[in-house]
C-alpha cells in the first residue's frame, strides 16, 4: 500500500511513530480503507527498527475511535474480510508487532474502539475519555480479543456486565478496571504519553519484543476463537435481527429485536 494516507496521518515523533485515525466529522470510526491503512501503518512502524513505540489515537478531542462506520454496513462494510472489515488482521498487527503499541485515548473508546483499547499493550486515557461497548445495541459483537481477551484485563464478571449492559464508563471507572494504565487532564496527554515513550525506548528493544511475545502467547489460543466467532458473525449479518439493529442506529431510534 502506498505511505499516502487518506483516513489515518503517520508521524514519527522521537523515535515512536503516532498513527491517528483522521475521521473526526465520524468520530473516528472507521471503514474497511481505514482499517487496511492501520494495518500499513502499524505493520511499516512495527518493523521499522528506528521506532520504539507506536501510539494510536484519534484526531480531534472528542473520540479516540467509535468502531465500525455503520453508514458503510450494507450487509457488510465493502471491503475484505470476513465481515467486510479485515478486524482480525488489524488486531492480529497490533499484537504481531514487537513493539508496544500504547493507545492514546483522547475521548470516547466505543464498540470497536474500545476493542482497540483491549488489544493495544497500553492505554493512557484523558479525564474526559468514555469507554464501552455497544455491539449487542446495533445487532453485532466482537466474538474474539473484545470478548475473550477483554475478561482477562478487567475479570469474567466485568467483562460480561461491559457487553451485556452495553453502558458507558469514565475514564476513572475503566482505570479502576484494569482497561487504562493512567488517566491525566486532556492538556497532560500528550506529555504523558511521549514520557512513557521515552521510558520503553531507553530499555533493551530485543528483551521488550521478547516479553511482548512471551504475554501473547498466554492468549495466542484467543486468536483461534476470534476466527471461528467472525465467520458466525458473517452468518448473523445477514439476519433480520441485525439488520434492525443497523437500521435503528441509523434512524435514531432504539431497535425492535424481539
């Protein structure tokens, strides 16, 4: 893919690469393109061995990243995948990569993007950062790391109360959780985040890809269930029952399930 971005911007900023997902008039959510330019971006930064840290995040103040475009789910989301969206493969890069790839939250961590928040190896939140999940809102689920992986960082019953009530969580709540690893006022954030770059880049970056390795592999089994659950997934897209779900989403008005 060429390093020409239309829906995310890459920069490297002292050494660690900052990818940012540039839809802020969507609130960052993303479509099939924006998730095959994430995939580039973090895959070049990933192996590139002049970079020590990546950081996500998304433009603007108001939304790291809100999921999947629901205005691009048309029986799918036009792209590759086995949804229409390659999520296995921008979550399997996340993890491949043997550097720590730290999640900057600058606002609301919803559905997918909570799911991003999930898979980075670090999450540094702004106090006006919001989390949750929606999926089973809008007739859809992350059957894999947004599930599985989520009850390992935050324990079974949090994670069940997360996906089952669909609320919504402050940036203190998802601290307190084990989601966040630090929470500061939206005007530290970026500090914050270059001083925990500059700490993991002063380490050995061989015994930094190692231990990144070594914690994967204690979940490496979650990356079986993500594929088995996504093409069930596929079959439930196809259903009337998330249909309506899209459908109320789309038309502001709250779903007819049953």
């Amino acid at each position: 893919m060429s390093q020409e971005y239309t829906d995310i911007q890459f920069e490297i900023r002292n050494g660690a690469a900052w990818i940012t997902i540039n839809r802020p008039e969507k609130y960052n959510a993303f479509r099939a393109h924006t998730c095959d330019e994430l995939i580039d971006a973090i895959g070049r930064a990933g192996w590139d061995s002049a970079v020590g840290a990546i950081v996500l995040t998304g433009a603007g103040s108001k939304a790291f990243c809100t999921g999947g475009d629901q205005s691009s789910h048309d029986g799918g989301y036009g792209g590759r995948g086995t949804i229409g969206l390659p999520i296995e493969e921008m979550q399997s890069v996340i993890r491949d990569v043997p550097k720590p790839v730290i999640a900057r939250v600058n606002g609301y961590a919803i559905g997918g993007g909570n799911v991003l928040v999930t898979c980075c190896d670090l999450a540094i939140a702004s106090e006006n950062a919001i989390f949750g999940q929606v999926g089973p809102k809008v007739g859809s689920v992350d059957p894999g790391f947004g599930t599985a992986y989520l009850s390992r960082i935050v324990g079974e019953k949090k994670a069940r109360e997360i996906w089952f009530l669909c609320r919504r969580y402050s940036a203190e709540q998802a601290l307190n959780m084990g989601l966040v690893n630090a929470v500061v006022p939206e005007g530290e954030l970026d500090a914050e985040v270059e001083r925990w770059c500059a700490e993991i880049m002063a380490l050995s970056p061989t015994a930094i890809a190692i231990a990144k390795r070594s914690f994967n592999m204690d979940s490496e089994s979650i990356r079986g269930i993500s594929s088995f659950g996504m093409q069930a997934l596929k079959l439930f897209y196809e259903t009337d029952e998330s249909r309506e779900g899209v459908s109320a989403f789309m038309e502001k008005r709250k779903p007819k399930f049953r």
